[in-house]
C-alpha cells in the first residue's frame, strides 16, 4: 500500500520544543563535520525550557573554580528530578575560565558540531524510571534483552496497523549484523514489526558502506516499500538516498544519527550530550572529593571517537563544556581514534607510555574505556602517585563495562542504548495509520551508572545491578 498524501512532521498538540542533544552508538571514520565553526563561536546559546532550569543557567554564567563547583553542589538542596539535573549540565554554556578548554572546543569546530544535533522534549512528558521496559528475545540475534522504553513511550496497541486489510512493507536499512550494537538495535525494530501482523520487514544491511546505503535505498524506492526505518551511519552521504525516497512518497525515519536531508519526516535522537555532561560531572566530582573540596584539579587524556563524527561532536564537546569552568584541569591529550579495538588499545598504551601524571582518562565508548583499563593494568597505573585509583570514565551500555565497573577499574559509566528501534518503528507506523507524530522524538536521558550509586550534584546514580539487564552484546 503506498501512501499518496500523508501527514507531514505533525506537531500540533504534542508540546515538542526545540533544544539540543548529540549523536551516533557507533561510530565510523567516515562520519565527518562538515564546515568550520562559526566565527566567534566559543559561547554557544544554550537554555532550557525548564524555567527552572533556564534561571539556574543564568545564574551560574561567570562562575568559575570553586565558586563553580558550590553551585553545582547546591543543586542537591533544590528538590530537582535526575531529569532537571542532567538537562542543567547538558545545557551549560561553555565558560572560558579554563582557557586552554575553551580553545580546544572552539578549535575542534564543536560549537558548530556539538550544539547541531536535535533535541526534544520527552513526548507527552514521558519520564523513564528504572526497571521500565519489556523483556525480548532478539529476533536477530537470538539474545535475551530488555527494552528499556517498550511499550511505555509512544505506545502502540498490539495488532494491525492502518488498513487491517493491508499489508505495510517496512525496509530497514542499517549497519552491519556484525556489529552487537546495531545487531541488537534491529532487535528492537523487528520485536515491534512482529507486533503488528500487517507489517512486513525488508532487511537491508549496507555494511557501514555509505555508497551500498545508496544502493539498497533505491532498491527499497523501486519496490514501493510503505515506509522506511534507517540508522544512517554518515549524515552528508545519506543525504540524497533519503531525499530521493522522502521526493517518492516514501516516509523516512531515522534514529540515533540524523541525515543531512533535514526535510526527513521523522528523527528519533539519542542522549550523546548527556553522556559527555556526565561523565565530565562526575570528573568534577571525584576531582572536589580528592582535594577535599579545595581544589578541582586533575589531567585528563580523552581517547575520542573519529575526528569530526557526531559522536565526537556531541560526547567531546559537552564533556569539554562541563570542565571549562575548572582552570585547574589539563587535557594533557584529546585523540581521536577509528572504531577499531586495537588501535584504540595502542592509543592508550602510548598516552601512559607519554605521560606520568595522567588522573583520568575518558573513553568515548566503552570499548575505548576497556583497553584503557587494560593498558593502565600492563603498566602498572591503575593506583596514581597520590595514593587514588585512576578514573576511567566510559559511554555505552556492552557488558564488559560493567564487570570492568564492578571490579573498580572502570569509575563510571554513561548508557547510550541501542535499543531505541522499537521507539522508531512506533513512529513509522504511526506515521502509516494517519496518526499526528512529532518530527523529533527524543529519547530520554539515563542517569550516569556508578559502582555504589552514589548522588553526584543531585543526580541519583544508577547502581551497576540497576541498568545490567539493559546492556547489550
């Protein structure tokens, strides 16, 4: 059944307001920035629609140091949700305190990438508590998982979509099997699609090979698929395979990465700004509680994601955001690193090789926190000359970070699901059935995972136990 009208990016009623958040699970060298920063960038505007929120960041602008770190730990006597708290640390202005931060930001073209990915509010003021979700058995891949927003968030009803007695094709377009993080992603999207006994599923797997996207995207055009689901690995080169289907009357909905066709019906977006803002608040934290309070003072390698990426862009940048109120912290190094575990490993050998005085090390997934933690056991750095652990701060949600956590050699760890393809087909079908959907959908920001829980500047952290059985791989 092809649509010939159909509702176009409906928002009326569903209160969604533009923000900002940041991008991609996993990420590929080929996903670059395009363009420079803006000139003058260095102050990016940011704020909430919390007005709450948006007082609290008026208030702490030009607060710097220790005068900085009391009003982040006065937020814990402000009765805020863990929501109010991370959207406050995702939407800090980057201070230009510590000066060498502020270059490094404006110099990576950060405040052109990292402020550019979308943002919205939870739709229907939708709130994620733990221990939401629905149990699966992955369709793909055969593995118990649970989905953390099944079911609760944009809720579809079990059964037949639209026309009963129509069958809707849906192609879905994606990344390698092979990869556990998309592997489990389709997971999500096919648990959906089985929901619905009208719907149908074309699987295409492109490889992380943007010209094969190209290809398999007119091959759905050609055979008239109803609608399309895609994780678009690279923003620039997607652009013109979804412009061709959105111009065939083909609704195309992406999630976690964006297309750079902009005019795409539906983006559901990931929490990339959340894991950097995290990560970096409990930096600050752990960095306060070892000078007593007196003193924010640390030196910090960060192993990143592939220059120019949305992953980069948005875990980098907003880490960098959090700490540019600190002058005391030194990046002694911020290298960008293939998705590839070996060099990431290399990378982390030469940073201990290179420097004696390294406090922390922020891996921007979890395999880069991995091999960090590796390589700080082969050298014998896991325990720092001031007699503290070293910390290892990571993002996503494989398993391996969290026996690495609950052993003490990973400090914290910031989910990024890629079960969010449920999410995603529920937009898709919506969209098919005449249903008013939001053009961005966002999914919501999960509370950093430390060893014991603990509360950091307000934010109630998740215990290990706690977010386990929503890990992936």
């Amino acid at each position: 059944m092809k649509l010939a009208a159909r509702p176009r990016h409906l928002v009326a009623g569903l209160g969604i307001a533009a923000l900002m958040v940041g991008i991609a699970g996993c990420s590929s060298p080929a996903d670059r920035q395009e363009g420079p920063a803006p000139e003058g960038a260095g102050q990016p505007t940011t704020t909430s629609s919390d007005p709450a929120i948006a007082a609290l960041l008026e208030e702490v602008q030009g607060k710097s140091d220790l005068e900085a770190l009391a009003f982040f730990e006065s937020l814990d006597d402000m009765d805020l949700s863990d929501a109010q708290v991370i959207d406050f640390f995702v939407n800090l202005p980057l201070s230009d305190a510590n000066q060498e931060i502020y270059d490094l930001y404006n110099s990576r073209g950060f405040a052109n990438g990292a402020e550019a990915y979308p943002r919205a509010e939870m739709v229907d003021g939708f709130e994620w508590q733990s221990g939401m979700g629905t149990q699966i058995t992955g369709p793909f891949t055969n593995q118990a998982l649970k989905l953390p927003f099944s079911d609760e968030y944009i809720p579809l009803p079990e059964g037949p979509i639209g026309d009963p007695d129509e069958t809707y094709t849906i192609g879905l377009l994606s990344g390698g099997l092979s990869d556990a993080w998309i592997a489990n992603y389709q997971d999500s999207v096919g648990y959906e699609a089985a929901r619905h006994e009208n719907v149908t599923l074309d699987v295409r797997d492109y490889n992380f090979d943007m010209a094969k996207y190209s290809t398999e995207m007119d091959a759905l055009i050609a055979q008239q698929v109803d609608a399309i689901v895609t994780w678009p690995m690279v923003e620039s080169s997607s652009a013109a395979p979804v412009q061709r289907a959105e111009e065939a009357g083909i609704p195309v909905i992406t999630a976690d990465r964006t297309s750079g066709y902009k005019d795409v019906t539906s983006r559901v977006t990931g929490n990339f700004p959340a894991n950097g803002a995290q990560n970096a608040m409990y930096l600050v934290w752990k960095l306060a509680q070892e000078g007593g309070g007196e003193a924010v003072d640390g030196n910090v390698v960060v192993l990143g994601k592939p220059a120019g990426s949305t992953a980069d862009n948005t875990r980098g940048g907003f880490f960098l955001k959090v700490l540019s109120y600190f002058p005391g912290i030194e990046i002694l190094k911020y290298e960008n690193i293939d998705d590839n575990r070996q060099a990431s490993a290399e990378a982390a050998q030469n940073a201990f090789a290179t420097y004696d005085n390294i406090d922390a090390i922020f891996g921007a997934d979890s395999n880069k926190a991995a091999v960090a933690a590796q390589a700080a056991e082969q050298a014998g750095r896991m325990t720092r000359a001031n007699g503290e652990p070293l910390i290892i701060m990571s993002t996503d949600d494989a398993k391996e970070i969290f026996t690495l956590l609950d052993n003490g050699q990973v400090s914290v760890n910031t989910p990024y699901t890629p079960l969010i393809g449920d999410v995603q087909m529920r937009v898709a079908l919506n969209v098919l059935a005449g249903n008013e959907v939001p053009r961005d959908v966002a999914t919501p920001n999960i509370p950093m995972v430390t060893k014991d829980g603990v509360k950091i500047f307000g934010l109630q952290t998740l215990t290990p136990e706690a977010w386990f059985e929503y890990t992936f791989g």
